[in-house]
C-alpha cells in the first residue's frame, strides 16, 4: 500500500520524493492496483494549493491574485499533467479525420489553437470561481476539489484502451476491488462535503449527476474518436470535473443563508 501511494506521488506529482525512500521514479513505475490512492494524492495537492490561498489572504493580498496563486501553485506541484491531457483531447477533437490523424495531432509535442483555448478557459474558470470564495471556504474546496476530481478521473479506467502504446495501457486498469475502493472515496468526500458545508443533499445530487453525464459523453467521445480512452482523455475529465465540482460549491455557498 506505501508503494502504491509513492508510486501514486511520483506519478501524479513533480514533488521531490528522496532517492533512498522510492529508488527512482521510472522504476517504481505506476500500476492500475495504485489507482486507489490518486485520490489521496489529489488530497495533498488540494491542501498544499489551499495553504497558498489562506497564506495569500493572510498577507492581505487581492482575492483575485490569492486565487491565481493557489492554482499556480497546483499546476506546479503537477506539472500541468492534467491540463497537458485537456490541451491535447481539445486539439483532438478541432480536428477531422480518422483515429489514426486524430492521434497523431494528440500525440504532437505542439499546443494547438483548441487546446490554447480550452487551457485558458479553465484556468480563467478556476481562478474566477476561487476568487469568490471566503478564504476557509476557498481551503475546503481546493482540497475537496483535488480529490474528488481524481475520483472521477478515476472511473474512466475501466474503458477499453484507445492505443497499446500510451501510458494508461501500461499502467493497467484497476481490478473491481481497486476500482470500487477509489469510487468509494468519492462517496465518503462527497458526504464530507455536507458536513462542511460545501453544498446541499440537492446540489450534491446535481453535480453527482452532472458529472455522470459528463463522464459518460467523454467516454462515447473517446471511443468515437480514438477508439478508446487514453492518459490524455483521463487528464481531461480531471479537469471536467474540477470545473464542475468548484461551480457547485459556489452556487451552493452563494445561495446559503
């Protein structure tokens, strides 16, 4: 279980593990069996992100510059790793032809025009809808935002591979324990988020079925297109989510009396 959470950090995040503890990054390698901890792992991303913003507020700066520097602070620690895989299904999908072209155009080194766009609509998205959060509320919700996102992330993995050659063939699909284990967590956050208030029973009923949805249409969406879900579509959702998840928890606190 410690090799799964350290392979889940090597995977997921730029943080500096020490040599002694993992060996190398490359050889402790990321299996699906790991996929139970990514939500922890979103976790940790989630409360270093959130200890950014409170640290901001705390030095009295502009809720605006708070909220960029806490998502900044996130994209570090991941090494865009995530909005890398949006930039490239956004340039995927601008594009016609068969499975084949739309990966070649996925797999190029280059951000296209669709995949510029999309990063700065989420970004902005994210930015915007932190910045009007209260800043233990923006904590909350960073954290909550981290984890349960990767849940969502996460159930993708048991869709058929798009390609034998990318990075979530090579992990492997979680087993159903492992799969089950990792939803499960979504179930206790959500929970969770009840109890700190981040949404109501109904809105927290919404966003469940909106994300479903949503995963759903990028499922259909991948299989269309590629003929399968890959790491690029994973990170995709990641960020489907994210948006998603964060938008709830400002309406539900706007609406909160």
């Amino acid at each position: 279980m410690i090799r799964d959470l350290l392979a889940s950090i090597g995977f997921f995040t730029r943080f500096p593990l020490p040599a002694w503890l993992i060996g190398d990054r490359v050889a402790l390698g990321f299996s699906g069996r790991a996929y139970w901890a990514v939500p922890l792992v979103g976790l940790g991303i989630g409360a270093v992100s959130g200890g950014v913003f409170v640290l901001a507020h705390w030095l009295n700066l502009p809720p605006l510059l708070a909220a960029i520097l806490a998502v900044v602070a996130g994209l570090i620690i991941t090494g865009a790793i995530h909005e890398d895989g949006l930039a490239d299904c956004a340039d995927g999908l601008g594009i016609r032809g068969d499975q084949a072209r739309v990966l070649a155009k996925m797999r190029e080194p280059t951000i296209g025009v669709f995949g510029t766009l999309a990063l700065v609509v989420t970004i902005l998205w994210r930015v915007l809808a932190l910045s009007l959060l209260p800043p233990l509320t923006g904590v909350y919700a960073l954290i909550m935002v981290g984890g349960m996102a990767r849940v969502g992330m996460a159930a993708l993995t048991r869709q058929p591979f798009a390609s034998s050659s990318g990075l979530h063939h090579q992990s492997g699909s979680p087993s159903p324990l492992i799969y089950g284990l990792t939803l499960g967590q979504g179930v206790l956050l959500g929970w969770l988020g009840l109890g700190l208030g981040l949404w109501t029973p109904l809105s927290l009923v919404i966003m469940i079925v909106i994300l479903g949805l949503g995963l759903i249409l990028i499922a259909r969406t991948a299989s269309r297109k590629i003929g399968g879900i890959n790491g690029d579509y994973l990170g995709g959702s990641e960020q489907f989510c994210e948006l998603v998840i964060l938008s709830v928890i400002l309406q539900s606190v706007r609406l909160m009396p």
